[in-house]
C-alpha cells in the first residue's frame, strides 16, 4: 500500500498528510478556507490555464509557513491577509489579481520576489514590514501602487520610489513626466521603470549600472540625459530597454539620448 497517498479534501487536494495544499479543484467557489494544519501552499495552487478561478475570498490557517511561486494568481481576491509564519513572498504570489484592494504582510516577511504583485491594478497601497530585509527585482511593475508605508530600515522612500538604503533604485511609482536619477544612486533595478506609462524624460548625473528591463514598456519615454562624457557609454533596445554599451544612431522609435 502506497503511503502519504494525496487526498480530496473539502473541495480540494492536499498532501496524504494534510500539510500541504495541492490544487483547488472547485474553482467556481466564491470563498475557501484552508484546512487547519496546512504548512504549504503549492506552486500555482489556485491557478487554472483558463483564468476563471471565481475565489473571492480566501481564508489561510495560522499554520501556513510557505506558498509556492505563483499561488494565488490571477484570482478574484479582494484582499488577503499572509498568515504570520509566513516569512518569503514567492514570485508572481497575486500575480494578475485584478481585484485586489488590500495585502497584509506580517512582521516576519524577510523577502519579496519579483513580480509578487504585478498587474494589480486596484493595490495602490502597500506597508512593508519592520522584518524585511530584501526585495528581489521590482514585485510592484503594472500594479496601481501610488503610496508605499515603509518600516524597515533596509528600504527608504524618496520622491515617489523605493530604493534599498545602499542605492539602488527598485520601483518608481510616481506618475510625473520627468525624473532626475539622484546623484548617490548606484544602480537602477530590473524593471524599475518597467511599464510607466508617465516618464517622458529621465536624467542621470553619472554612468550607474541598469538591470535589464529597467525601463520596459515605457510607451512615454523619448528622451534620456546623461553627462556629455559618457554618453557613448549607453545604448537603447528593444521596449525602451538602456544600458551600457557602444554608441548607437538615434532612431525615432527609440528614446533621444541628449
């Protein structure tokens, strides 16, 4: 007899053990609550290839310690509520929750990954816990954050963006035309910029390291300033991508670089 067998429980399957949560398999629920006892939420558990997941509400146990990349994508969430042992927030966590409002993260978060909350356009706010120590890439790029309420000492907020407090710039979330790159900034973040629709102008005061896709997608943005001596240093790609490298002619489709 095979043992730990997976098991249909309430709508639902979970490890033989009940520790961990496989899949909803009703997705046409409007609320569901977790079983007590579960410690892990599996990758993409609430996600369907057909996008249809009708979960407005959703209720995670205590016991919950970890959810996979991708959990809870693309559901009709309003808001949820990261159970307190929680202490990572996975890639693409709400990934797509078009409805999303409201996100409680609880002291003891001590990382956010990449694109935890993309293309969240109803999050316009978001408070980052005492217990954070890092973010990984841009978890905010096409979400509606306009404010973010910043409690630990390993991030600032300036001017309408998130930087960690060695310099390097994670996500702009402002809506201005222009932005002046500050001068103790060291390095702008993958897809910092990623999908701002505002920007038309941005300055640097000096050659910095830019990730790739820092500024992806943004469909305003004609003209980029740095300093005469290192101009020849900066190139721009494809989806108004810069970095560094040889010179390159200005085309029309591209940002000016002056």
């Amino acid at each position: 007899m095979m043992k730990n067998q997976n098991k249909e429980c309430n709508g639902a399957l979970y490890s033989g053990d009940g520790k961990v949560f496989l899949k909803l398999l009703n997705q046409e629920c409007c609320y569901y609550a977790v079983e007590n006892g579960t410690e892990s939420i599996s990758d993409n558990a609430f996600a369907t290839l057909s996008f249809s997941n009708k979960t407005e509400f959703l209720d995670l146990p205590d016991s919950v310690t970890k959810s996979g990349s991708g959990a809870f994508q693309r559901m009709a969430l309003n808001s949820i509520a990261i159970p307190p042992k929680v202490t990572e927030i996975p890639e693409k966590l709400l990934f797509g929750c078009t409805n999303l409002e409201h996100v409680y993260l609880p002291e003891g978060v001590e990382c956010i990954n990449r694109e935890a909350f993309w293309k969240c356009p109803n999050l316009t706010r978001i408070t980052l816990p005492h217990s954070l120590k890092e973010i990984i890439g841009n978890p905010f790029a096409y979400s509606g954050i306009r404010e973010i309420d910043n409690l630990s000492e390993y991030f600032k907020i300036q001017d309408e963006c998130l930087y960690t407090a060695d310099g390097t710039l994670i996500f702009n979330f402002s809506n201005k035309r222009e932005f002046d790159v500050p001068f103790w900034v060291m390095e702008i973040g993958g897809s910092a910029f990623e999908g701002n629709v505002y920007m038309e102008k941005i300055s640097f005061p000096r050659l910095i390291k830019i990730a790739p896709r820092a500024f992806a997608n943004c469909t305003s943005l004609t003209t980029i300033s740095v300093p005469q001596k290192t101009k020849h240093r900066f190139n721009v790609g494809k989806n108004n991508c810069i970095y560094n490298h040889r010179t390159t002619k200005t085309n029309q489709k591209y940002p000016s670089v002056n």
